[in-house]
C-alpha cells in the first residue's frame, strides 16, 4: 500500500472491475478520458488479463478513501511508458466516484503519484496529456507542479468537435523544490 494524508492506493484486483466498468461507462467520468463508445466487461477482463505482461510498476493502482470500517474505491491510476534510460513515464489517472468530485482527493492523488515516481521509481520526468477543455484537471495538474510544454492542435475528435491536447510535465528538480 502507498498512503496519503486521506487516500492509498493499492493494487487493481479483478473485484474492482465492475466498479470500473461502471466508471468507464459514465459520460461525465469518460469526459476527459480517451474512451468513447461504451465498453463491456469482456473488455475489462480482457484488459485486466494482460496487466500480467506488463512491468510491475506500470500495473495500475486503485485509488481509495477511509469509509466506516474500511476503505472505498474511488478512481484508479498508473504509470505507462517507463523509459529506463530516460528515467521518464507517462500518468493517468480516473476519479470514478463523482460524490467525491471537488474535494482535493485528485491533488492529493497526483502528488502522491508524483512522490512514487519520483522517490520510488526513480523517474526524473513524467508526463502526461489532457484535453484544453478538462480545465479541472489542467489546474489540478498546475497546481502540484505540472508544467506546460506544448500543443497537439485539434488531435482529439471526441462528441463531435476536435480538441487539442496538451502535454504537461514536471521534471524531479522542480518538484524536489516543491
């Protein structure tokens, strides 16, 4: 487990599927993510199956919350594309549980993310994309140290118009003076 001052992650188990799929399936939820037409739970297992393959720290982690007695899942997140020799990897990051939307769990979340990275994997760059509409998620990103290095013009086509992409990062000296 990874914690936080009021979240931890842990790692993604095929029990969590189903709350998955039912964040994937939601509009508002897929908003700011690259899906678009609906996904079955084949799918879900199917993508679960091969999270084997690929290397330990690239397996996503399940983002929760104290509740009663235990814990509850609100989103999930993960590192990809880890470059050895660069020492860099890309994030993502879904806050499923819209009841917890607005409430800094997603601040809490990327800086945590970053500590792992940057402490545990001993990454020195991680980036990541997101959509010019997404202005929530743009400042939380900005917020804990994100940096903007570019466009891609009209890269997404989503629910009918083209959106740019911006490509964020934040470096491990600049967050070591965070």
């Amino acid at each position: 487990m990874i914690y936080g001052e009021r979240i931890r992650f842990r790692r993604a188990e095929k029990d969590d599927l189903p709350l998955f799929m039912e964040w994937i399936n939601d509009p508002d939820v897929t908003e700011g993510l690259t899906l678009y037409l609906p996904m079955g739970l084949w799918e879900e297992e199917e993508w679960f199956a091969g999270l084997a393959k690929r290397p330990q720290a690239e397996r996503p982690m399940t983002v929760e919350i104290p509740d009663g007695d235990g814990w509850r899942a609100i989103g999930n997140l993960s590192f990809f594309n880890i470059d050895a020799v660069a020492r860099s990897g890309e994030i993502g990051i879904m806050l499923g549980d819209k009841s917890i939307w607005n409430q800094g769990y997603g601040t809490e979340a990327m800086r945590l993310l970053l500590k792992h990275g940057f402490e545990t994997l001993n990454l020195n760059r991680i980036q990541l994309y997101v959509y010019d509409a997404n202005i929530w998620a743009i400042r939380t990103y900005e917020k804990v140290g994100f940096i903007h290095e570019g466009r891609k013009r009209q890269a997404l086509f989503k629910n009918g118009k083209y959106q740019d992409i911006l490509i964020m990062s934040v470096l491990r000296e600049e967050w070591e003076k965070e």
